[in-house]
C-alpha cells in the first residue's frame, strides 16, 4: 500500500455504504470519551493554562461519520456536557458549546450521510457489473462447449451448473416434452444437500406448472407461489421445496421441444429481469440441439449413400459374375472345341490365341469385379478377405486379425477398403520393404492401422484415394488419420464403431 493510497483507504474504512451496528457505535464513542478525558487531564499537568477543549470534538468526527443521526446527537450532547464540567466555569458559556458541538455532529453527519449514499449507489453498480461480468463469462463457456460441438449431454450438464452460478438460485432444471405428454429430465441442479430431480426422470405434464404453461403456449411462464399450483409437477416440486419458479421455451425448427427452468426455494418470489438472462442460455441449449441433429442426419445420410454404393457395387459385382464371366467361359470352351477340331496348324494357332485372350479378359474382369465388391468379404468375413489382399499384395505383408465374429456389413466393407488402399498405396509410391497390418476390437470399436516402412510424405487428399475412404470411415461415426513423416513411413489409422 502506497501513501497517496492510504487516505482513500481510510476514508473508504469510515465512509461504508452502510452505517454500522449501533452497540459498537456505543462502545466507540464511550471509548473516545474516555480516552479524551484522560488525554485533557494529562495534558492539562504538562500546560494548565490551555484548555484542550478540541479534543473533545475528535469522538463527535468520528461518530457522526461511522453511524446514524441518532447516536452522533447523543455523543455531541455527552461531549458538550463533558466539556463544559472541564472547562466552563459558567453556565452563561454552555449554550455556544452546545451550538458548536450539535453543529458539527450535524453537519458531519450529513456530509457523510451523502457520502454514504454514493458509496451505496457505486456499490449497488459495482455488484451489477459483476454480476453482468459473470453472466457474460458463463454464457462464454457454455457457448464455447457448443462451437466446439460437444455432445448435447455434456452442454446441458454445463449449461444448468453456469446458469445456476451465475444467477446464485437454488434450482435449474432442463426439460424434453415427450409427445406423451411427459416432460423427461435432461439436466438438473439442485442446492447441495437437497432431494434433486435425476436426469432421465419422466413427468406428467398434467395440472399446472411452469413447464406445462410453456408446453401450451410455447412462451416464457412463471409461477409466484407454487402452494398455489396443481398437478405431479407441482407436488414434485413442492416436495423439493420450490417455492417459485420461472422459465423459458427451448425452440428448435419452430416447434416447442422442451424448457429451461430456474426455482427458488425461498420465500422471495425470482426477480422479473432473470428470464433474458435464462433465455439467452435456452438458446444456446436450442443451438447444440440443432447442431446435434444436423451430423446425425448428415450421418445417416452419409449411411444411407454409402450403403447404396455398396448395393450397387454388389450387383454390378453380380452380374459381371453371372453374366459376362460365365459367358467369356463358355465361349472359350467352344473355341477350344473349334481348336481340337481344327485340320490347319495355323487356324489352331490362331485359336489358341483367341483362348488365351478370353482366359486374359476373364482374369481382367475377376480383378475388377473383386474391386467392386469382394465375394470372399461376403462368405469368409472380414479375416478371411484381408488374409487375401495380404496374398495378393505386391509388398510382403505382415497380418494381425484379433477378430473373432462377424461384424456388421458396412463396418466389414469400410476396413477392407481401407486395408486395400493403403495396401494399393504402400505398393505403388512408399517404396516400402515390408507392410504391417493390425486389426483388432477394442470396447466395440473395430481399430485397424496400416503401417509401412517406405519413404513417407503422403498426404490424404493428394489423390491417394484415402479421401472417399475418409468420408466413408466419417458416415459411421469412425475417424480416419493419416501420419506420414517424410523419411519415417505412413501409418493409416482408422476405428470405427461396430453398432454403426
């Protein structure tokens, strides 16, 4: 603490928005009484002939500065007659020590008593700043949360703890209506060591409440005195000991989907102003909601686009098996029988020829219909098609396959093309000596990587064709990455959950 701090914080000590207890009031001013008696007497022996009469003014000061009119009247009064049986030797005197001492109480104390009501007034804004600074501050975190696209749960668990917080109220509860006619408990907060609504408990919305006066009119509703409403929400509430309540509507697409909902457990009905406040967190809450259902329907999209792929690829797989296959077969047999029946060696040569172009077209169309769908991901499952791309792999490949069930056909397609690319990859630009895949499940979650010991520096979307895997991996909720150091390999990650 600085000097030129010192008289402010000494002022600040006297000048208090508030005037203290009048016992203590009482204690100080007999104790400057005493101490002023005492201070004449001793100073009258060093220097009789002065009176000291001011000092007596000091505890007048002090008193009319610290507490209220009344008691700064009775110190100047005490004062004055103390005054007067030191130091007076006729009553004709008494009456202008009187004046002087009830004129300085009186100005004093109304010099402070203004001073005391602008100490009020700043400190009345100061606590609505803070409050304003909290607010602010807690929207921020709950906002962030949402940004960020956390999962709804969490944001509502955050959202009613801020708001409580923020706003100090006993009790915030956040509703879904259910089409029902319940209203299910998403998020509660309760004032510690209370009885506490628990997240997934259903209530009527039968009666009156809060929560059933926004579910019929989609607008912000309160009730002053909850001994006055009815119904299953109305008893729960009053066995939790609300006494009021307020709240606003969550709105998403234009419908009424659930409430924000602030209680008091008091007796001093919830200030009028809160429900902005409480709305601008509903909004947030209606926003991770959208948000929500926005990447689940994009997700299941994403499903439903790679699933018809996958048909399509089958049937294609189909009918080049059943049709243009077969038919390159028969029609090699029937050369080969023109060429056993063949009397000219050139015309035989000539056949044999044309043989081993239909055996070629065969193989062409074997691979490309592998490609499109391969059979033995559909008869052997997943170990067995990946023991095949490991045969087939140009780069000598070590396996490791700890799954022992079939897993859902998407989630089998998606390793298998996932393996087979960076397989393709390893072959064609890592220069790679040897490939190592593991795949394995992990708390439902089928985890694979492809690690190999080339040159590195690979990037997804430098045409790998890692980038339509990604969206693939991405439509059933897995995540796909890529680590590629120049000089280190490539490692290509991927998990993906089984119940996808």
């Amino acid at each position: 603490m600085t000097w030129r701090s010192l008289p402010s914080r000494l002022l600040s000590v006297v000048v208090r928005p508030t005037a203290r207890p009048l016992g203590l009031g009482i204690v100080v001013a007999a104790a400057f009484l005493v101490g002023e008696v005492l201070a004449v007497f001793a100073l009258k022996r060093v220097a009789p002939e002065n009176a000291f009469g001011a000092l007596l003014l000091l505890g007048v000061l002090v008193v009319s500065a610290g507490w209220g009119f009344g008691l700064a009247i009775a110190t100047s009064l005490v004062s004055t007659a103390v005054y007067a049986y030191l130091h007076l030797e006729g009553r004709d005197s008494l009456a202008p020590a009187l004046a002087i001492f009830l004129t300085l109480a009186l100005l004093t104390n109304a010099l402070v008593g203004q001073a005391r009501l602008r100490a009020a007034e700043a400190e009345q804004r100061r606590r609505q700043a803070d409050a304003l600074a909290a607010q602010q501050a807690a929207l921020r975190r709950v906002a962030t949360l949402v940004a960020r696209g956390a999962d709804p749960a969490e944001v509502y668990a955050v959202a009613v703890e801020e708001l409580a917080q923020s706003l100090g109220v006993d009790q915030v509860t956040l509703l879904r209506f259910e089409s029902d006619g319940t209203a299910v408990v998403l998020a509660a907060r309760d004032r510690p060591g209370k009885d506490a609504l628990v997240p997934g408990e259903r209530l009527p919305l039968a009666g009156d409440s809060v929560s059933a006066r926004i579910q019929q009119s989609g607008a912000p509703a309160r009730i002053d005195d909850y001994a006055e409403a009815s119904g299953p929400i109305a008893t729960r509430l009053r066995g939790l000991g609300v006494r009021s309540a307020t709240g606003v509507p969550l709105i998403v697409g234009g419908a009424v989907c659930g409430a924000l909902l602030v209680g008091c457990l008091d007796t001093e009905a919830i200030a009028e102003g809160l429900d902005a406040h409480i709305g601008d967190f509903a909004d947030l809450i209606c926003t991770a909601i959208a948000n929500a259902q926005t990447r689940a329907e994009l997700s299941a999209s994403r499903a439903r686009l790679v699933a018809a792929s996958d048909d399509a690829r089958r049937g294609f797989e189909r009918d080049l098996h059943d049709g243009a296959q077969q038919r390159i077969v028969s029609l090699s047999l029937q050369v080969r029988a023109i060429e056993a029946g063949a009397a000219d060696d050139e015309l035989r040569a000539q056949l044999s020829g044309v043989v081993d172009g239909l055996a070629e077209l065969y193989s062409d169309l074997q691979e490309l219909s592998r490609g499109m769908h391969p059979a033995v991901l559909s008869k052997g499952g997943l170990p067995s098609a990946l023991k095949a791309l490991a045969r087939r792999s140009s780069v000598p490949v070590e396996l490791a396959v700890a799954v022992d069930r079939r897993l859902p056909e998407s989630v089998e397609v998606a390793a298998y093309y996932v393996v087979a690319e960076a397989l393709t990859n390893a072959a064609k630009h890592a220069a790679a000596e040897v490939v190592s895949v593991e795949v394995g499940l992990d708390d439902d979650t089928l985890r694979l990587s492809v690690t190999d010991d080339g040159v590195g520096g690979a990037a997804a979307g430098a045409g790998s064709g890692l980038v339509g895997l990604r969206d693939r991996v991405e439509a059933l909720s897995g995540t796909l990455t890529v680590t590629s150091p120049r000089g280190a390999g490539t490692r290509v990650s991927a998990a993906i959950p089984v119940g996808a």
